[in-house]
C-alpha cells in the first residue's frame, strides 16, 4: 500500500450485517468500485443477496477470499472466528487484518496470524449503511502509517472515526456498537406515544426519527455538553420538564447506564 488515498482490493471474510453495512457504505461513498470487493460467506442465499444487491465478487471460501484482497476484513461471528482464524490463519501474516469481531482481542488474531501479522481492531456500527457509522479503531504492534490512514480512509466513508487503546473496545462496543439498537428502541417508543395522544403512525415515526437526527446532530456540531443543549429546551413549568420530569421518575438515565454496561460486559465474556 504506497498511498492511503489508492484504495486496495478488499476481502470479507463473513457476509452478515456488519461487512454488509460497510459494503454499502464504501460503494455509496464511491471510494470503492465493486469488483475490488471480495466476500466470503458459507450461506448460498447470502452470498447470493451481496452479490446481487451489490455486485461485489463472492465466494463460498474463506481461501479465495483471502488471496484475492490485499486488506481483509475478518467479520465472521465470535464463535466461530477461532475456527475461521485456524484455517487462514497463515494465509493472512503479510496482509493488513482489520478484524470487526467483537470481544475478540488483538493478541488472540495475531497468535494465530504470525507475530509479524499487522492487525488493526475496528468496532463500526450499522448506521455505516447510510453514511454516519462511528468505527473506533484500536492499532495493533507493526501497524504502519500507511496502513492506519488506509484504515482509517476506509471507514471515514462511511462515517466518523475515533482511535483508542484496545482496553476500552468493549466499553466502545457496549455503547456505540451496540447502541443503535437502544435509539432504535427510542424511537419505537417514542413514535408510540405519537400514535397514542392520536398521531398517524407514519407521521409519529416521521416525527420521532427526524427528532433524534437533529439532536445528535446538534451535539456533534455545536460541542455543547448535552446538558446544556437540554436546558435550551426547557421551560418554567412547560411541556419539556413535565416529560423529562417522568423519564427521570421511570429511570431512563440509569436503564441507558445499565444497558451500555451490560453489554460491556457480554463483550468481555465474549473475549474471554
């Protein structure tokens, strides 16, 4: 890799969710073209969806997969990347690993890579399918310059990127790994109270979805602590305090905490 800005063929190895999100990410951001992108998936009706919702090239091999890309993206389940790693462990020592596995550690990969494999450890999450994933990216020893901005490069198309030591990737995957589904839920939630006081269902959704939009987007742009964007809002004796006022009654300050650190912890279970 000489230049992070040409970028390289690259391979999955697993099809699911996550190499799908990215997928589409990097194909709609147009930093990639569909014949670079090889993908390897056991499941007949997956390999056959990628291929033709995308056009990447596929195959029923983690082998093929292997040697035809120059960055592989390991993103096979948990339980099975042990087994995954044992049979292209070799074949992956004098390529750029990027591993999305979550709760599976760096020194796990390159144990069975070779202790001159260069790993990286990324945690993206879904919204990379429309543009605002947030990938944290923890580096692994012998990582060059040129392989980090490639890195980076990669999931900077599909949206914003953070690099931290590996020992806080399970906090990272409690929260923003796991997380949209938390404001999924949110928004489910809150577009039912829509429907209840006699909204349409479209209109609630509508209003609920665009609603959380603008709000993250008002914390990532205007760098207030969201306190204080919060207190914008509220008004003596309004509406806003009267709904924060029963959120706070139903915990859903230390529900969000609990779940953020449950699923810390499934991670770490995971990795061990």
């Amino acid at each position: 890799m000489s230049s992070p800005t040409v970028m390289p063929n690259i391979s999955f190895v697993g099809g699911g969710r996550m190499a799908e999100a990215l997928i589409s990410g990097v194909l709609s951001s147009g930093g990639y073209k569909a014949e670079q992108i090889y993908v390897a998936d056991p499941d007949t009706v997956r390999r056959d969806h990628l291929k033709q919702q995308y056009g990447v090239q596929i195959s029923a091999t983690n082998h093929e997969a292997v040697v035809s890309g120059d960055v592989i993206v390991l993103a096979v389940k948990p339980r099975v990347t042990a087994a995954a790693l044992k049979e292209i462990g070799k074949g992956l020592a004098k390529r750029l690993v990027i591993s999305v596995v979550a709760g599976v550690p760096l020194k796990q990969i390159i144990e069975a890579c070779g202790p001159q494999a260069r790993v990286i450890r990324a945690m993206p999450n879904t919204p990379a399918m429309v543009g605002e994933g947030m990938t944290a990216l923890a580096i692994g020893p012998g990582v060059g310059e040129s392989e980090v901005a490639c890195t980076r490069q990669l999931f900077e198309s599909v949206g914003r990127v953070v690099s931290v030591d590996e020992c806080f990737m399970d906090a990272v995957t409690g929260l923003s790994g796991s997380g949209p589904a938390y404001v999924f839920l949110m928004i489910e939630a809150m577009a039912d109270g829509g429907v209840k006081m006699g909204l349409s269902r479209e209109t609630a959704s509508l209003l609920a979805a665009q609603t959380v939009l603008g709000a993250a987007r008002m914390v990532l742009e205007t760098r207030q602590h969201p306190a204080q964007l919060k207190d914008q809002v509220v008004s003596p004796g309004g509406t806003t305090i009267a709904g924060l006022h029963r959120l706070e009654q139903g915990g859903l300050r230390g529900l969000l905490i609990d779940a953020v650190e449950a699923a810390t912890k499934r991670s770490q279970e995971l990795g061990g």
